[in-house]
C-alpha cells in the first residue's frame, strides 16, 4: 500500500462521524446557552415567569368563556425570535443572542399579558370613566381642555401624536442598545419591570376597567379609539365569546403607556449619550397620553405610581435571584 492510499474504511468512518458532531456541537452549545452563559439566571427567571403566565392564560381563557385559539394564534411570533437566538449561539454571537432572547421573553411576556387582559376585561364590573373623569375635574386638568388646546396648535398635537407612537421602538432600543455596549443587568431589570408593571395594570384594569375619555368628553374619537370602545363592549357583554377580537390596547387605567416608558427610560439612563434625549422622550410621551385624548390626566398619575413600584420591586428581584451569585454579566464578549 503507497504512502498516500487511503482506507476506504476510515473515510466510511469519517463520514458517519461527521453528521453526529454537528448535532453534539450544537447540543454543547444550547447546553453552554443555558448553563454557562452570563445571562443564565435571568434566563431561568424568566423561563418560569413565562412558563406561569402561559398555563395561567390557558386556564383562565375557558374560565372567562374565551377561545385559546385566540391565544395560540399570537405565540409563533415570539416562538420565531427565540430561533433566531438559538441561531444566534450556534453561530457564536453572543451579543445578538442575548439581544434576541430579551426580544423572545419581551414579546412572549406581551403576548400573555395581552391574553389576560381580554380575561380581565371580562368581569362584570361596570366602566369607571365617569369617576375617572370626575377625578379630573376636581385636580382641575381634563384631557378634553388639553384636547381642545391641541385643536389650537395642530402642529404640536401631531408632534405629540408620532411621539406616542414611539413607544415599540424606544422599548426595543432599551433592550438592545445596552447589551451592544456590554452592559447586560439594565435591559435585564427592564423586562423584569415591564412584567411586574403589565401584571399590575392588568389586575387594577379588572377592578376598575375603563374604556377612555372619549367615552365621556365631547371630541371626536379616532378609528383606534372607537374599535377599544367596540372592543371593550363586546368583551363586557354575557355569555361565550364566539367573535375574533380585535388587538388593541384596551387599559385605560392605570396607562401602561406612561409606566413603559418612565422604566424605559430608567433603563436607557445608564447611557451617557442616550439618558437626557430617553428622559426627554419619556416626558413628552406621558404628555402624549393626554394630547391625543387617550387617557385621562389621573390614568397618567396611575401610571407614574406603578413604575415607581415595579422599578423598585424589580432592584429587588434582580439583586437576590437574578446576581444572587456575582456573574461577568456588565463584560463584553
């Protein structure tokens, strides 16, 4: 046999050998995903969070006379960001791989709140608007004066409009950007916020649900407004619930809208370049809330009180489950 003969034997191993390691390396590396990478106990947090939120749905939707397809219908979204993750892995980029899976339990947290607050909407507790509205009128400042005073500066009213309307994007900046300058523990504890804020608007929504001001003040409703309105009715009417509903954001108080973007932009605080700009654009979307006649002045109030109590709930929670342990979770790799 010559020197560069070969055994047809080896090269018959070689190729059964090949297949099973790219499948063991990929194995290591959802293992090392898991185990070893920084962002591991916060990954495990939220895989029970997620896990709890997803049966609480399932159980609650018969409960509430609801289709879980209406649920299930919603899931491969987030299911599509978190193989974006595991792509991300394999392919040994770490930043993008944390930056997708914030983004995986971001949107997987929305898609159950969202479910819930359909479940929430249920109840048979009457709308609260008038005593909302009343609440304003006694401070004072009414959304139908401020929408009266946009009317006057139009210009301003649909400045304030594009600027409510940021409200994704800023929130997927917050979560992303931090994690490029490896700095992982700010986006981290945002999304514990968010959860901890989504959860508490939710249960303060079933106990005092409103549909909005424009229910309540002569102005003219939006297209938007008025299918929350429709959305609301139909969700508050007897009996199983056969018709598809409408995605929209039906909380009115406490605004959600006002809690995302104060802890977003407590999150974007720790950017030298980004904290003043994020600040700014917070206040001027809590304003926005108002102009464009979504909420009333006392659901921004409302919504101030559960930032307040979801940042500081979710210091607490990070510090003692999430770096319970000391990880390089603040290095980049």
């Amino acid at each position: 046999m010559g020197v560069d003969s070969v055994d047809p034997k080896s090269l018959n191993t070689q190729g059964v050998d090949s297949e099973p390691s790219v499948l063991h390396q990929l194995r290591d590396r959802l293992i090392e995903m898991y185990t070893q990478d920084p962002m591991r106990r916060f990954n495990r947090l939220m895989t029970w969070v997620s896990t709890f939120l997803v049966l609480i749905v399932i159980a609650l939707l018969p409960v509430a006379q609801l289709r879980i397809s209406i649920f299930l219908v919603t899931l491969p979204a987030p299911l599509i960001i978190g193989a974006l993750a595991v792509w991300s892995q394999v392919v040994s980029c770490p930043r993008l791989r944390d930056s997708f899976l914030l983004c995986f339990w971001a949107l997987l947290i929305t898609v159950c709140i969202g479910s819930l607050v359909w479940i929430a909407a249920r109840t048979p507790i009457p709308l609260v608007d008038l005593s909302l509205a009343h609440f304003d009128h006694t401070i004072g400042l009414e959304t139908s004066t401020v929408v009266h005073l946009m009317g006057i500066h139009p210009r301003v009213a649909k400045v304030l409009a594009f600027i409510y309307a940021l409200m994704i994007p800023f929130s997927l900046l917050a979560l992303i950007y931090p994690v490029f300058m490896g700095k992982r523990e700010p986006p981290q504890r945002l999304l514990i916020a968010y959860a901890i804020a989504a959860l508490t608007t939710t249960a303060v929504f079933a106990l005092f649900p409103a549909a909005g001001p424009w229910t309540v003040y002569p102005f003219s409703a939006s297209p938007e407004q008025l299918l929350v309105k429709t959305t609301l009715a139909l969700l508050k009417s007897s009996g199983p619930l056969r018709q598809d509903i409408a995605h929209c954001g039906l909380v009115a108080f406490p605004s959600f809208h006002v809690a995302q973007c104060i802890l977003t932009a407590i999150a974007l605080w720790h950017s030298r370049w980004l904290r003043y700009p994020a600040a700014i654009l917070a206040i001027l979307m809590c304003i926005s809330t108002v102009t464009t006649g979504w909420h009333y002045v006392v659901d921004v109030i409302g919504g101030l009180a559960v930032a307040i109590f979801a940042q500081f709930l979710a210091i607490w929670i990070f510090h003692h489950w999430v770096s319970a342990q000391p990880e390089a979770s603040g290095k980049p790799l």
